[in-house]
C-alpha cells in the first residue's frame, strides 16, 4: 500500500468530527433510544504514526491483548508461526466487479450496495411482475424444515456477455436471447435456481447441493463462470461445507470446511456453517471467506478459463482461527456469520462473540479488534469519506448475550474508523429478543448515496414490541437520527438503496409478514408497500427496475418499479 493510499484510511479529520458534534439538529428520540449518540472526542488528534508508516494499527484501546485473543495460522495444513503472501492482494476502491450486475452479498468489497444500474420510475409504485415456486428440505438435526429463501439469502443478478453464455449450460433458448441477465439463486430447499430476469422463466436445470443454503453465494467478479456459495447447517453426518460451482458444465469441483479439525468452535471441530458470501480478488485469484466455525479461509484458485472451458486447482490454503479471554461453548460462541468487507489489504469481520476485527489479509495478523458488545449477525459496511479521506466503518449487533432476564436490552450502532478500530460515535436503541438471538439489528446497514449521501440506515428488529421495528436514518457525521420509521412488523432483510437518473434515493424494505416497503430515502415517506405472502428474511438484489427476493413462503419473485 502506497503512503498516499494509507493516508486516506489513516488519518482521523478533527474539523470535521468537531463541527460535526455541536449543534446538529435531530429528531426527537423515542422512548427507550438513546437521548443522543456518544461521540469520541479522544480520537479527534492525528494519529502521526499510520502517516510516517502508511500501516493500519491499534491503539491502546484496540489493542487485541486486551480481549485475550490468541491466534493461530495453518498453511497447506501445516501449523506456521508465520506468512507473508507472496502474490498480495490489495483490493482497488470498491470497484469490485467489471461486470453489470450484483456478484456477491451487498455487491462490492465494502458491502455497500445491492443495487445494480438506475432505476427509472415515475409512479413510485410496485408490481409483482412474476413469481417462480421453490421448495423445503427436512431438517436432520432438529425438528422441522427448512423453506424458501432466508437470512440472508439475497439473489445474484448477472448479464453474461455473448462467448461466456454461449459457453454455458444454459438452455437453447437462453443461449440465444441477446442481453441475457440471469439470476442465481441459492435456497435453503437446498437448490440452486437460475432464472431470466426478464420473466423468471428457467434458464438451465437447477443443481442440488442436498444442504440448506442460508447465506449469500459469490460469483467470480470479472464475469468468470465460476460461483461460490456456503451451507448454512449440517445435515446429519453430512456436515457443512462451501461449494464451488463450475457454471460451464454446472458441476460442483471443489468443496471446503467440513469438520475441519482446525476449528476451535467445539472440541472435536465437528460444529460448521458457511452464512458468509466470500470475497474474490481477482488480480491474485484469491477466494476469502469467514466461517462460523472461526476459521477466517484464504484460497488460491489458480483458475483457468480460456473462454470455452473452466478448471481450478486449489492451492495454498491459509487457515486463520482464534480465541477471546470471553469465548466459551455456552455464550459468547466463535464463529463468523458476517460477510466480510475489504480495503487495500486489510479484512473487516464481525464474529458471535462481540468482536470487530481488522486482519491484514497478506500476512494474516490481527491489526486491531474492538468490542462491539453483543452477537453480530449484520455485515461490517465501510466507506471512504469523500471530504477527508478517512475510511469508516458502519455496523450493530444482535441483541443475544447482553439481554436481560426479560429478555430486553439495548443494542448499539456504531461508526468506527477503519484505521484504528477506535469508535467515532455510538448510539443505541432498546428492543427485545425472542429465543436468544433474534432482536436487534440482523441486516447489514445500507449506505446513502447521490442525495443521501449523509445518510446511513439500519433496521432495528423488535423494538417498541417484539413483533415491531424500526427503519432508522442515521446522519454519517454526528449518529443523530434524522428520521425513523416504526414497522409494524419486525425486519431481518437488509434495506437496498435505488437512485433515479437524477440521483434521488429510494430505500427498499422488506419485513417479517412478507411486505416490501418503498420510502424516499431524504424523509422516511412511504411511497408505496406491496404484500408477497410471507416473511421476507432475505435480502434483495436490484437491477436498474427490477427488484428480485425470495421468501420463507417458498416463492422467488420479480417485481418492477414503475
């Protein structure tokens, strides 16, 4: 990383935190929030050592020692003291994909969207354009089935160019049709459907992997026919692993994670999911994912693809894992179920045990961790403040440990510098959770944009009720609420932003009885609320007018905004 790349990410702006933290107007709090957000005047200084060595770094306060963490490393399932990658990777901005569409969970490095193109509307209304059945998958373990489409479970939305789809196993037909934009959609039924944009028509037979898919999946992100997606339970003895999917010949080529004995998640390494959506770095082909089984995986694909055929032959496999003074069997769990972002060089995750991470991914070090207090279901999101530079980090938590024995509490959201880990402002908001985990905030904040760009929004599962919730627009700068919504009914499914040609922003919401809201992003107003049946866990995918998300009722639909 160059001196002028760090400097973005490393150096904190004090003018701007501090006319930023006096003064600013903003909504009046509701019973149970936090009167008004925390903000951390400590970290208004420069810190002159990221600018002399163009490194992140902790301070005293993200010092990982202080959470007792202890961190081990596997190469090629060799126990090293020790790495350095010799082919680095170091992501460029978060220009993530060179094609049209969304290839992976919030479609970039800095999981910051979901929406691909613009959206041209004029009614701001809603219509269910088409509707595709999807299936269940009998639970193994537990009682029950697992059905339709679930956390997160937000779709891929690709539009191939002409030699790849003619290269594929796509029917005839599809084969044919010019502009072809395809969706991949991993199910908890088990099944991965592949359906036209245009109609939710097939567009090649559906692949059984035989495990619920929970999760978001990733395609390779320079159009390579190449798909990544991780089981999100075991089956039995059959436990969880990630799958790579050869889209040419629809083949599954290669697999990892299933009871790795590096896993330190239980004695004998058997517990193991996959929630995350990998990250692929293209100039190294290098694939990244998070596990709940607390192993942080990094893989050299050594892909070949030369426009007709397709082969990969996995190599150099580095396994990360660790443990806090606080992580046990019984609360405070290992695991990873976040989607990781990136910047430069370094990876941003969450875990079950409170704790944001930042790892260098070229040498697998710690840099610094901070204690985000609770179960982090939701996926970090950064961005690069415009203005000065500096690279933040949104994110909250689940309200799962730190619940009382009424089984409410308060959840923070916090903004965080990428550098340090130090937090730039907190605020919080009371909810309730039901069986441990399910209050709080499980969707991934969605960063405004055009004119939200001063806005980010996070939807708080049972708050004023355990049925309710809340979509909050938080201002970047201060953490003041701007405006809230009250739902209702409670919401898992992260918002999307949509934009019009002229760059005014839409957010679209989905919640637990199915309804998909439509609300201007700048006042909250809700333009229009469509109802699919059922609970809406998932998150949806956006391409330019077309909306696409599968529910718990075993339906994927398309709907247009008009």
């Amino acid at each position: 990383m160059n001196l002028k790349k760090m400097t973005a990410i490393g150096l904190i702006s004090a003018t701007v935190l501090m006319s930023a933290g006096c003064g600013r107007a903003v909504s009046k709090p509701k019973k149970g929030d936090s009167a008004a957000p925390t903000l951390n005047t400590a970290a208004l200084t420069t810190d002159q050592k990221l600018l002399e060595t163009g490194v992140c770094t902790a301070v005293p306060s993200t010092q990982p020692s202080r959470f007792g963490f202890q961190t081990h490393l596997s190469v090629n399932d060799m126990l090293v003291d020790g790495f350095y990658r010799q082919d680095e990777i170091h992501f460029e901005g978060k220009s993530y994909a060179s094609v049209k569409g969304v290839v992976t969970f919030r479609g970039d490095n800095y999981r910051s969207g979901g929406a691909y193109g613009v959206a041209n509307m004029t009614s701001y209304k809603m219509y269910k354009t088409w509707s595709v059945d999807t299936g269940s998958l009998k639970k193994t373990v537990k009682k029950g089935e697992w059905t339709g489409s679930g956390w997160t479970g937000q779709p891929l939305i690709i539009q191939w160019d002409e030699e790849t789809k003619k290269a594929m196993n796509l029917f005839d037909s599809k084969k044919k049709k010019e502009g072809l934009t395809e969706i991949i959609y991993a199910t908890m039924d088990g099944n991965i459907y592949f359906l036209d944009l245009d109609d939710g028509s097939a567009t090649r037979d559906k692949i059984s992997l035989g495990f619920p898919i929970k999760g978001t999946g990733s395609l390779y992100p320079n159009g390579t026919p190449l798909y990544v997606v991780g089981a999100g339970d075991d089956m039995g003895k059959k436990a969880a692993r990630t799958f790579i999917v050869n889209l040419v010949t629809g083949e599954v080529v290669y697999e990892y994670g299933a009871e790795d004995p590096f896993s330190l998640r239980t004695d004998n390494g058997d517990f193991c999911a996959f929630d995350s959506s990998p990250l692929i770095d293209v100039e190294t082909d290098t694939l990244i994912q998070p596990g709940e089984n607390g192993i942080l995986y990094t893989t050299k694909l050594n892909t070949v693809w030369d426009g007709r055929t397709l082969s990969i032959a996995p190599a150099d496999i580095v396994k990360w894992n660790y443990t806090t003074s606080r992580t046990g069997t019984d609360t405070y769990w290992l695991g990873m179920e976040s989607s990781a972002c990136a910047y430069d060089h370094y990876i941003y995750v969450c875990d079950n045990s409170g704790d944001l991470m930042c790892i260098d991914i070229n040498t697998m070090e710690l840099i610094w961790s901070q204690d985000i207090v609770d179960d982090s279901n939701a996926s970090p999101v950064l961005e690069v403040d415009p203005a000065t530079g500096t690279a933040y980090i949104y994110v909250s938590t689940s309200l799962h440990w730190t619940a009382n024995k009424k089984k409410s509490g308060d959840i923070p959201i916090f903004k965080i510098n990428a550098a340090t880990g130090e937090i730039m402002w907190k605020r919080t908001y009371e909810c309730k959770t039901v069986d441990g985990i399910s209050g709080g905030v499980q969707a991934t904040a969605c960063l405004g944009e055009n004119n939200l760009s001063g806005l980010v929004y996070f939807n708080i599962a049972r708050t004023g009720g355990k049925k309710h919730g809340r979509l909050v627009a938080i201002d970047k700068k201060t953490g003041g609420e701007v405006w809230s919504v009250d739902l209702k009914y409670y919401s898992w499914s992260s918002p999307v932003a949509v934009y019009t040609s002229n760059g005014d922003g839409y957010i679209i919401l989905c919640d637990s009885d199915g309804n998909m809201h439509l609300l201007d992003g700048k006042t909250g107003v809700v333009k229009d609320t469509i109802n699919l049946g059922k609970n809406i866990e998932a998150t949806p995918a956006v391409f330019n007018n077309t909306i696409v998300v599968g529910t718990r009722g075993k339906k994927i639909y398309g709907i247009t905004l008009k």
